[in-house]
C-alpha cells in the first residue's frame, strides 16, 4: 500500500495551518486548547515542538502531511523510562473520514513499536468521540477503561475512555 501520511517535524512555516485548523470548533471540541487558537499561539506551539527531542521524555509533535499539505498532528508522551508512551491526534476537518488519521496513528504506532521498541501505547478520548475511539479500536487497542465524569472541560464534567496496546498484540494484529 502507498504511504499518504508523512510524519515529519514541525517548521515555522506550519504555523497559519495550525491556527487554522486548531481554530476549528469541530477541531477542538474534544482537545485541551479553546478557540481561536491564534496565530501567535500556533507560533509559539511550533516554536516549543520544533526545539524538542522526540527520543527525550514528554510530549512530542509529529506534523501530519498529505500530499505537501500539513493537516494535523500526532502527539508522543514518552514515559520517562523509555518503555511506554501515551498517543495522540489531531486532523483538520476537512481531512478527517478519508482515513488519514488512521495511517497516521498506524505509522506513529510503527516507529514506537518497530523502530524505537516500547512495550506499550495507551491513548484516551472523550466518550463521546466516537470516530477516536473506533481509529483506536480499529488499529488493535483494547478499551481499558471507562472514567466517568472524571474530566473538567470546556465548563463540563466528561467521560474518559482509556485504550491500551501492549507490542506483541501490535505485532498480532499487523499479521
């Protein structure tokens, strides 16, 4: 299969595409971030990932790009001992449903896996992120748990799903 998605890092040229689709109310509704996102937020969001070491624990910012145009990002927290990290992702609108998440995740999912060796991945989601938690589902993570009302957002209390994927069950599913 032919490779969409590139991950790659983020330039300072990126910075009026993530305003934008981070601007988005159907972008954000289930993110940490309100909108607007500014461009001197974006900036600033660019500058920070830009200056991080992906092999270093925290989080990380891959870019997302399809046909030369960037439409979103996918996020790595490396667990200080190297072994295990938690993911996650954001398109733009109009690129989400044509499955570019997905090889998004996949290949971000390769690289902790196959490349970098981590034992495991986790994610979570709003519960009411239907299309996230089916992406999760879909590429073999096993739904952990479920936290009710457990998050304050956007002035309400939400549900948390909670997925996990161990590197053998990846292995297992890529067969």
């Amino acid at each position: 299969m032919a490779e969409r998605v590139l991950l790659r890092p983020f330039a300072a040229t990126d910075a009026p595409a993530v305003a934008a689709y981070r601007s988005d109310p159907h972008v954000a509704r289930y993110q940490g971030w309100d909108v607007p996102f500014s461009l001197v937020q974006a900036e600033e969001f660019v500058r920070e990932v830009a200056g991080l070491d992906p092999a270093e624990p925290g989080w990380f910012q891959f870019a997302v790009e399809v046909s030369g145009k960037l439409v979103g990002d996918v996020g790595v927290n490396l667990h200080h001992n190297r072994m295990q990290a938690e993911i996650g992702y954001t398109l733009a609108a109009a690129h989400q449903g044509l499955g570019y998440a997905t090889e998004a995740v996949r290949r971000l999912l390769e690289h902790l896996f196959d490349e970098r060796g981590l034992h495991r991945v986790a994610a979570e989601c709003d519960a009411r992120n239907g299309p996230s938690a089916r992406l999760l589902t879909r590429l073999g993570f096993r739904q952990e748990g479920h936290r009710v009302r457990s998050t304050w957002a956007k002035g309400e209390w939400t549900d948390d799903l909670l997925f996990g994927l161990l590197a053998e069950e990846w292995r297992e599913h890529m067969i």
